[in-house]
C-alpha cells in the first residue's frame, strides 16, 4: 500500500513538465500586489505611531534637559536666600536689566558653579535647535557666550511666585497660544513646560490654549505665567522672558 501511494506521488509529479511545475511554484503578478498593498497599509499605520513615539521619546529628553536647568536654578536661588546673597536668586528677582537674555542667566549659572559651560549645549538644544556654548575666564569673571537657537526659554520667576508658575518652557510654545507647525523645537507637535515646584510635563499641541471657564484647569496642567493672578490667563509670554537668540 505505501509502495501504491510513493507511486502515485510520483506519477503526478512526473505529470507535468518543468515549465509548468515553475509556473505553479510562482507568485503571480496579483498576488504580488495584494503582498505589496497589505505591506503598504501596515507601513501606513506603523510609521506615523513610530514617529510619534519618536518625538514623544525625544521631548522627554528636552523635559530632562530642563529639569537640569531648574535644579542648578533652584539651587543657586536657595543659596542665595539661605546666606542673604541677592546675586543668587531666581531669575525675576534680580534688578531691571541685570538679565535680557537667556545668555545672562546660564553665565550667572556658571559663574557660581551650578552649571559647567560645556553642558550648556546638551542642556539647551533640542531637534531643530542647536545652541552652542563657549566661555572664558573663570570662577566669578566667566564668560559665556551663546550662539544658535535654545531649544528652551526661562521665565522670570519670582521667589514670591507660586509653584505652579512656569520656570522654562521649549522655545516653540508661546503661552496660551496654539503651536505653530514652523517653530522649532517640535513644531505644532507638542511642548514641554517646567515648573516652580520642580515638576514637568510633555503636553499635546490641543493642551497650548486654555478654553473660556477653564482657566484653572489650564493652570494647573500647563502653569501660570509670574505675576499673573490665580484663575487669570493672557495670552503671550511675560516681559522679559529670556530666550536665545
């Protein structure tokens, strides 16, 4: 009986030609299209949650960068009010015009050692925003010049201010305002914001702009502006926020 069936096996084996055999192994040109269109409806799906994902893990990184900032911020105002030193303070504290720009505040930063010049850089950049940093001199006559586009800017916090109150934000976002998809870094893709108490958040783009009787809700999921009253959102940064360039 097995020797019947191996005999079968091969007599329709042997029933059809080499041509033939090739052309029933083969894909067809259908079947290579339906391969192709099922390939490319997967791509279609997977690549937009890829590059989501990207950007997500990305700003992360910036919201890292910022905490970096906070902390030597942070530390350098405690000191300051800690040993009654008005030249360590937050970055609203200090007299009109002592700070104009963002490159004011890392040189204070650095000159009291809570942040090296060469850090500036990673600190400040972010995807389409490099920032380069050099120095000069030393201890309390360092130098810091910066060049390129920050991917962060600080507002002028205030000792006073409460701790939802934001200390930077990237420099794509403008307070109360929808992100547009030109400014870098992420574009109209989301923000991230740092806050007084040390906290910080990744937010969506439709988190930019608070909606009529939710101004508190609006504060406490992206922050206040300094100075500003509880329950009160303008739109536009505050004055003298610092940025580079």
């Amino acid at each position: 009986m097995a020797d019947l069936a191996v005999f079968m096996i091969r007599k329709t084996r042997g029933a059809f030609t080499l041509g033939q055999r090739v052309r029933f192994g083969a894909f067809t040109l259908i079947e290579l299209l339906v391969v192709i269109a099922i390939i490319a409806t997967i791509a279609a799906f997977a690549v937009p949650a890829l590059t989501s994902a990207l950007t997500k893990g990305q700003m992360t990184g910036t919201m890292n960068n910022a905490r970096q900032l906070y902390l030597a911020g942070y530390q350098m105002s405690l000191d300051g009010s800690t040993n009654a030193d008005s030249s360590l303070a937050w970055p609203g504290d200090y007299a009109v015009g002592t700070l104009s720009k963002l490159q004011d505040y890392v040189e204070k930063l650095v000159q009291n050692d809570y942040l090296k010049a060469s850090d500036l850089p990673k600190i400040l950049s972010a995807p389409g925003a490099t920032c380069t940093a050099t120095s000069s001199g030393s201890g309390s006559t360092t130098k810091v010049t910066l060049g390129g586009t920050s991917g962060l800017k600080v507002y002028p916090v205030t000792s006073s201010d409460g701790s939802n109150v934001i200390f930077a934000t990237t420099s794509n976002y403008v307070y109360d305002t929808d992100l547009k998809t030109t400014d870098n870094p992420y574009g109209d893709k989301g923000f991230v914001v740092m806050r007084k108490a040390g906290d910080a958040a990744v937010l969506r783009r439709n988190n930019a702009k608070h909606t009529s009787g939710q101004e508190s809700a609006f504060e406490s999921l992206v922050g206040k502006k300094p100075a500003e009253a509880q329950n009160t959102v303008t739109t536009g940064d505050p004055t003298n926020t610092l940025k580079q360039p």
